[in-house]
C-alpha cells in the first residue's frame, strides 16, 4: 500500500494543502480536481507521444546526418526497451503514492527534454529517445492513470475517459507548438523550451494539487460517505501482481489489450500507405485521421459511462470487435466515402480502447497494488505497439497488396472478444457493472 499522504497536523504547507482540498470539496467532489491534474499529465506527456517527434524528424534528421529509418529505429528499439522498466514504475507507485511519483516523474521528463536538445546522434539519440518515452509516454501516463482509479470506483470508466481526452488535446497542440519552436528557435531549443515548460506546470501541480487516495482526507472513492470497515474491505481484496499474474483473466485482459495496441499501431502506421495503394489520394487518406479524432474524443466518455453501467465483458468485448471491424473496412477502402466510413470506426475503436486500457486492471484486480499490476499491463501493452507494423510491412514487401494480410489479423482482436466470456472477477465477486459494487 502506498504510504499515507497525510497531513501531519492542522498547521503547515501539508495542512494548508489539506484544508484547501476539503474546502474544494465541500463544492465539488476534490476527484475531479484530481481527473483534471491526471489529464493535465496525459496532455504534458506530449513531447514524448509519436505526434510531437514527427514534426522533428525532418530538422533532427538534416542536423545529424541520419535517415529517417536510422531515426525510426532508434525510436522503436527506445520505446521497447523502455516499456521494460514499467513494472518498476509501477512497484514505485505502490510504494511511494501517485503524488510524489508524479512530481519526481514531471522533473525527469524535463530533463529528458533538456538532455535530448543537446543529443550528438547514434546510440545518444536512441538513449535519448528511451528516457523521454520511459519518462512521458510510460512513467507519467501510469502515475495519471493511476491517480484518478485510487479516486474512483463507479464513476471510474467515465473520469479516465475524461482524463484521456489531454491526450487529445496534446494531439492537436504539441505538433503546432513543436512547429512554431523549430521555426522560431530551432530543433534543439524548442526542446529546452518543451522541458522549461514541463517543469514549470506540471511538477508544481502535481506537488501540490495531489493526493494519493481519497481515504487521505476522510473521503471515500466517487465522493461516497466513508466506511472504515468497508474501505479496509477494499483492501483486503487487492490482488498483488504475483497474484494477478495467476489468474486466467491477467492473461484474457493483456491478450486483449496487446492485440488493441498492436493493431491499432499497425493502422496509423500504415493508414495512409494502404489506403494510397487502394485509389485514394494522399489528402483523402489523411483526412480519415481528423474524422477518427473527432469520434474518438466524442467516444471516450460515452464509453467511460457505459463501463461504468454496464457488465464489463460484453464492453469489453465491443471494443475488440471494433478493432476486427476497422481492420475489415482498411482493405475495403477503396474511395472518400469509405474510407470516411472506416475513419468513423477507427475512431470508435480508439476511444474504447483507449478507455478499457486504464479501465480494467483496477476493475479486476483492486488499487492496493495496482502500480505494479498496471504497469506490467501497460508494458505488454507497449510492447505490442513496438511490434504492431511488422505483419503489415512483411506481408506489403512479400505480396504487395495489404487487404489479405488484414483480414487475417482482424481474427486475433475476434478471438480475444470471444474469451471475454470466460472472463471473471478473481477476487470472488460476480462480473457485472463495477457502478454495482465496490471494489
């Protein structure tokens, strides 16, 4: 269990933090100040997201002499074996609480930031690539995602949906803002400007606005009256990792959640390729992005309603059914009003799976440990994403056509959707709407 966040008594800056978090909440449930501050840290996860290196591939590319497949690889092999130190992250969690795990996390990816204006190339840029994903893209995501699920329990689908709309938002902002640096201060600079900014918000928010669980300040998760007896209840039906890792659903959920990172990769990937391949033009294929962002951000919390609704399963299931439809409709593709079909669906499909990837280990498996459970969750999942294009760009090279190849792998997020039938609560309770119970 992580350690209590507690005020020491009524006076100093951690009473002060205390007694201006109850005043708040005396208004609004302080959990949603928390989703807000975990969404803040997926949008300030930016410079390390795939959409914000883009932009400085090009400028990297041309200053140190590398191609983009030297760059790419690099980038790959960096997010692979930072996926690896996950788990870690997540046992620091258990340990040390969201509060000053994402502190200290904000501070390391600005330095990453800072140390990657001044990368000379080779194994320096691999290295550098490695720390900002480990630091952004992995340690801060799981400490965001972590903090609103010790906050709650039956409205959690929906606070997590809202907290991956900064996501969103760091998709349609950092791109921009990383353009306007490199053209206004070059390639080097604009990244001591992204770790100048990363410090300045998001470590002080996160130092101060932060508590690791509601239990901290007399709460209970949702805003719901306290019950000692109930919350210890909570506890004592936590499963630690090495538990998780002995149950039947650990390996239903990561085999779901692999296939959806996997695949999902091999689209945004490949998306414009195939659809070029297929008759479309260049911009008509691009287009489908900015329709698939749209539904996914409408998406999100619809969907984060109905986990919290209804049985978990069959949710569940929908999305991975919507992976296998989307992977149908990109070899279908083949003029503006398909693939404007296709990009409804892909969005759907982002949205649900983007929900369940936060949603369901704490569904199943309690917050006592949930750092290190999630964080070997997240890591199976991100190694996915690392092998995601491979199938698609092996079976491109050998046949030349990509249709066959996606209607194969539109069988695996099937065959996932169909163990979801099987799929229990380990911790003894009956499978159903996590509104209908607590954890």
């Amino acid at each position: 269990m992580a350690p209590a966040d507690t005020p020491s008594g009524p006076s100093g800056a951690a009473g002060l933090r205390a007694r201006t978090a109850l005043g708040v909440n005396r208004s609004v449930f302080y959990g949603w100040v928390m989703a807000a501050l975990a969404g803040l840290g997926y949008f300030a996860s930016g410079p390390a997201q795939s959409h914000t290196f883009s932009v400085f591939i090009g400028p990297l590319g041309r200053d140190l002499g590398l191609s983009s497949t030297e760059i790419s690889s690099a980038y790959g092999v960096a997010t692979l074996a930072a996926s690896f130190c996950l788990p870690l992250v997540g046992r620091v969690l258990d340990r040390m609480g969201p509060r000053r795990t994402g502190t200290g996390v904000a501070v390391l990816l600005g330095l990453a930031c800072l140390l990657f204006s001044l990368v000379p190339g080779g194994i320096w840029l691999a290295l550098g690539f490695a720390a900002l994903r480990f630091s952004g893209q992995g340690a801060l995501m799981l400490t965001s995602a972590n903090l609103v699920s010790q906050w709650f329990d039956r409205k959690r689908g929906f606070a997590l949906s809202l907290m991956a709309l900064g996501f969103s938002l760091s998709m349609a902002v950092h791109p921009t803002l990383a353009e306007w640096l490199i053209d206004l201060v070059g390639w080097r600079q604009a990244w001591v400007w992204l770790a100048i900014s990363t410090w300045v918000v998001l470590a002080p928010a996160f130092l101060l606005l932060a508590f690791d669980r509601p239990e901290v300040l007399g709460l209970a998760p949702d805003g719901a009256a306290p019950v000692a007896a109930g919350a210890a209840h909570a506890e004592a039906r936590s499963l630690t990792l090495a538990e998780a890792l002995r149950t039947p659903t650990f390996y239903i959920i990561a085999a779901g959640l692999f296939s959806g990172s996997m695949l999902v990769t091999s689209l945004h990937f490949f998306q414009v390729s195939i659809f070029e391949h297929q008759g479309l033009s260049r911009d008509a294929a691009t287009l489908t992005f900015s329709v698939a962002a749209v539904v996914m951000v409408v998406t999100m919390p619809v969907f984060g309603r109905m986990l919290d609704r209804f049985p978990t399963p069959p949710m569940f299931a929908i999305a991975l059914g919507l992976m296998a439809l989307a992977l149908l409709l990109a070899g279908m593709v083949d003029d503006v009003a398909t693939a404007m079909i296709y990009g409804v669906v892909f969005g759907l499909n982002n949205g649900t799976n983007i929900a369940c990837h936060s949603y369901l280990w704490p569904r199943y498996f309690g917050r006592r440990h949930l750092g290190s459970v999630q964080g070997t969750g997240q890591m199976i999942g991100v190694v996915g994403a690392s092998l995601g294009p491979l199938p698609l760009g092996i079976a491109f090279d050998l046949t030349g056509v990509y249709a066959p190849t996606l209607l194969a792998l539109a069988a695996l997020p099937l065959a996932c959707a169909l163990l979801t039938v099987v799929l229990r609560d380990p911790r003894g309770a009956p499978v159903q709407a996590a509104g209908q119970k607590s954890e």
